[in-house]
C-alpha cells in the first residue's frame, strides 16, 4: 500500500495504467504492439511513443483488459483514478514545507530525473549493452543503466526470468533494489520473493 502511493507519486501513471501498459510489453517486446517498442529507435522507445501515441489512446479499455487483478484491489484501484489528486496534494505539500526550492528540488528536477531514469529501461536497455539470455526481444543489461535504476537496468536478466524479484544475477551485476528487498525481507515487510528456478550465464552477443 504504502508503495504504490509513493511509486504514484513518480507521476508515471496509476499503479493500473502501469501495470497494463508494463504487461503489454511483456506480451509484445520489441513487435508491433509493444508500446514503446526499441524496433522504432532511442528517441521513439524512450520519450516519442508518449508523446504521439500513447498506449490509452491506442486501447482505452487497456487497464481493464490487462490489469483486472489491480483494479479489483480498493485501493490501488483509489490510487489509479485519482492519481492526478494525489500528485497535486504532494505539490502542495512540498511548497507549504519549503517553498519554491523544495517545489523545484524534490518536485520538478526529481519528476524529470527519475523520468529519465524509467524511459532509459525501455530505450537504452533495449539497444546498449550485453545480452545473457536468448530473449525474443532485444533487451539488454547495460550497467549504466542498472546505475541509475538500482538493477533494473540488468533488463536482459528481468526478460528472460520476468517474476524475479532480483535482476542482477551475474558476477559484478550489482542489485540494489534487490537488497533493500532482501532487508524488507528480513524486517517482515516483504514476503515470498520470486527468483529464476536456473540462471545461466552465457553472453550471446555484445551490442556495443
Ligand atoms: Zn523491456
Ligand atoms: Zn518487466
């Protein structure tokens, strides 16, 4: 719960609108379909495809076909329909605490970074970098990526084993997500973490 309010916060969509749109990657990766397929190129994979054609657009009834499961769920549902509400309150939220700065600081330059940090998965992460696992999709793990995401830049690794919890699986593939996950873990916040039931580690082919 606690998550998915602050994860709204990113002003990336509802926990629905992300969810569907994350599955048809999924289903399409890099095929006509995929919203923000690397087929099209950088610019398309990381900001075009939101600007031309976004996925709502494409399917309007996108969320309730492909995530009936967050819906059915009160508050994420809550979070999805009013998400715009939510992000508004924080706005004013961060200027009553501290004005202006903190409205640019942690609102403004936060939102463009970690939108840049998010679209760099679906544009760098599908076009730089090596591949450990034959994928039917162009992903890739690109380390400067994983810097800037906390893992999620091993993105060949979350392809290939999409329900693991971790992403880094080889030597040197650091996993700070999945750490904190680990720490959760222990503390009792997070249960029932998935890993890959094989990790092989075979580099096929060096992208750049
Ligand atoms: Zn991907
Ligand atoms: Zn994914």
């Amino acid at each position: 719960m606690t998550l998915a309010a602050l994860g709204t916060l990113a002003c990336q969509g509802g926990p629905a609108t992300w969810v569907a749109v994350h599955r048809l990657h999924h289903a399409k990766s890099d095929r006509t379909g995929d919203p923000h397929g690397a087929q099209h190129g950088f610019w398309w994979s990381h900001i075009g495809w939101m600007l031309t054609r976004p996925p709502h657009k494409m399917d309007p009834k996108m969320k309730e076909r492909l995530a009936p499961d967050i819906l059915r769920d009160p508050w994420l549902r809550l979070l999805d329909s009013y998400q715009l509400v939510w992000a508004g309150l924080s706005v004013l939220l961060l200027y009553g605490l501290g004005g202006w700065s903190w409205l640019l600081w942690a609102g403004c330059v936060r939102l463009v970074l970690t939108y840049h940090a998010t679209w760099l998965v679906n544009s760098a992460a599908h076009l730089y970098g090596y591949r450990s696992h034959p994928t039917n999709d162009r992903s890739t793990n690109c380390w400067w990526v994983a810097l800037l995401t906390f893992g999620e830049g091993w993105h060949n690794n979350h392809h290939a084993f999409p329900t693991s919890a971790r992403h880094g699986l080889g030597p040197g593939e650091f996993d700070v997500s999945y750490w904190i996950l680990r720490v959760w873990q222990r503390l009792g916040w997070a249960s029932d973490l998935k890993h890959p039931r094989r990790a092989p580690r075979e580099t096929l082919a060096a992208v750049c």
